[in-house]
C-alpha cells in the first residue's frame, strides 16, 4: 500500500475509516476488562486503539496516520464519558464541548493543510533517514506510544470532571474561561500563518505578523493552556484530585524541552535572520518584550 498513489480525499477517507475502527477497537477492548478499575480500562483500550493506528502507519509506510489521533482522542474520551456517566452537570457539559471545539480546531487544521498519505511530517522522515533499521520501533515507542501517553494523562481531569456530581465554582468558570480561550489563540495563531504561508513572497521569511510578532509559537501556547484550563476544571470537583495535573506538566515539558527546541533549530537552518527575530522573541507566552 506505501506505493499507492492517493490524493487528499481518498487519504482523508481512509483516515476517517481507521479511525473509526480504532474506536471499534476501543470499545471492544473497554468491555473486555469490566472488573478493572475504569481509569485502567481506559488506558488498555487506549493503548489498543494506538496499536491499531500502528498497523495502519506500517501499511501505507507512513506514520502520520497517527498525528490526528492527539486531537480525535480527547474528543472521543469525553464522548465516552458521557455515555458512561450522562450529562447531568454543568461542568460534564462543559467539558464535552471544550473538548470537541478543541477536536475541531486541530483536527480541521490539520486536514486543511495536509497534502495526503504522499506526504509524512518532517521529523519522521529526519528519523527515517538517520535510524533506517530502528525507525520502526522508534515509530512505535515515541511517534505512536509516547504521545498517547502523553494525551491519557492530560485527559485524567476528564474523568473526574464528568463522573463527580460538584457545582461550578469560580475555579471551574476560570478553567473554562482559560481553555475557550487557549483554543481561540491556537486558531488565531494557526490562521495568520496559514495566511502567511500562502503569499509566494513570503517564502523562506520569517513570520513576524499578529501573535508571532510576540511569540515564537502562539499555538503551542494555546495547546499547553488548553490542558491547564481542563485540570481547573476538573480540580473544582475536588483538591484531593491535584495529581491530575501530572498530564499538563507533561505536556508542557514535552514542548518546552523537546518540541520547540526542534522546531527553532530547524528553523535556524532554514530561514534567514532567525537569530535575531529569537532574540526579539518570546518563546511561548505572546506578550511583548520591554
């Protein structure tokens, strides 16, 4: 299948089509296992539903089949949530639609710009080239694996959020207000340079336009906001739920020490003057420097 040819509706279809059966997947697993604990059951459909998407990767040779599964996954988590628990506070409603927003913000702009299967993200290629014989497994433990651990323990507050029966309290309303609005930055942010990306004379340039004239990656902000936002939310059903906030520390870690230091490396090496807009820059948070 690595050798088919497919345009972008056909790659779209198949993904949608994996992922569906991911979820199949998912759900069989979860009923498989009644007498765990539910927090357990969820991490080994979890864990199957990424082992599914593995195969797809290894099918059609190309391991951005799993790059949708970041944003899908919450989405369906919290759907599953609903079912299991209803939808009988404000907070469990709450967080349902800030998780399908979050879904459709990064979903839409994931598949807007993405060319097809005939396309794979840069960093697994660079890991093609420099590690051929071990690309598979590195593949599978951190493209595929880490990531969705990564998602898992960002998704805990979900648990308690819409299992607790608790009242909105200014500490809910904050989460909430903070994660609405980590996923207008990252949509903005995405946008400008989406609009930036399509005017030929701005090829090789750096974007210094709206929010990266104040920050080096606004959308990663927004992403490490959204799931500080949800943690809130879900510690106002109640503070013995604390460590829950292990997902979004871990998040912020993975792009603070990994993901952006990729990125501005590879930035350095490919557009002129970056240096200097680093300087004058900040790294994550969009405010103006002094």
């Amino acid at each position: 299948m690595s050798g088919m040819k497919m345009g972008k509706g056909l790659s779209v279809v198949i993904q949608l089509v994996a992922y569906a059966l991911a979820t199949v997947v998912a759900l069989v697993t979860w009923r498989l296992y009644p007498e765990l604990d539910d927090l357990w059951r969820l991490a080994a459909a979890d864990a199957a539903a990424t082992v599914f998407i593995f195969i797809t990767s290894l099918m059609f040779n190309n391991s951005s089949m799993y790059d949708p599964y970041w944003s899908v996954k919450p989405a369906v988590i919290a759907t599953g949530f609903a079912v299991l628990f209803g939808l009988d506070s404000i907070p469990a409603i709450v967080l349902l639609v800030l998780m399908h927003l979050y879904n459709l913000r990064l979903t839409s702009n994931f598949w807007r710009d993405w060319p097809g299967l005939i396309h794979e993200d840069w960093r697994y290629q660079d890991f093609r080239k420099n590690f051929p014989k071990a690309y598979w497994f590195i593949s599978f433990a951190g493209i595929h694996f880490f990531p969705t651990l990564m998602v898992y323990l960002a998704c805990l507050p979900l648990y308690f959020g819409m299992k607790m029966d608790f009242e909105m309290s200014w500490l809910g309303w904050l989460g909430s207000a903070i994660t609405l609005a980590a996923i207008i930055i990252a949509f903005v942010a995405d946008e400008q340079m989406r609009n930036f990306r399509k005017k030929p004379e701005n090829k090789g340039k750096n974007m210094d336009e709206g929010l990266w004239k104040y920050s080096r990656h606004p959308n990663y902000f927004g992403e490490m906001l959204t799931w500080w936002g949800i943690y809130l939310i879900g510690l106002n059903a109640g503070l013995d739920h604390w460590w829950t906030g292990i997902g979004a520390l871990a998040i912020t870690v993975m792009f603070v020490f990994i993901s952006i230091p990729l990125m501005d490396k590879r930035s350095l090496k490919r557009r002129p003057n970056f240096d200097e807009y680093m300087k004058r820059t900040r790294m994550i948070v969009p405010i103006p420097r002094k």
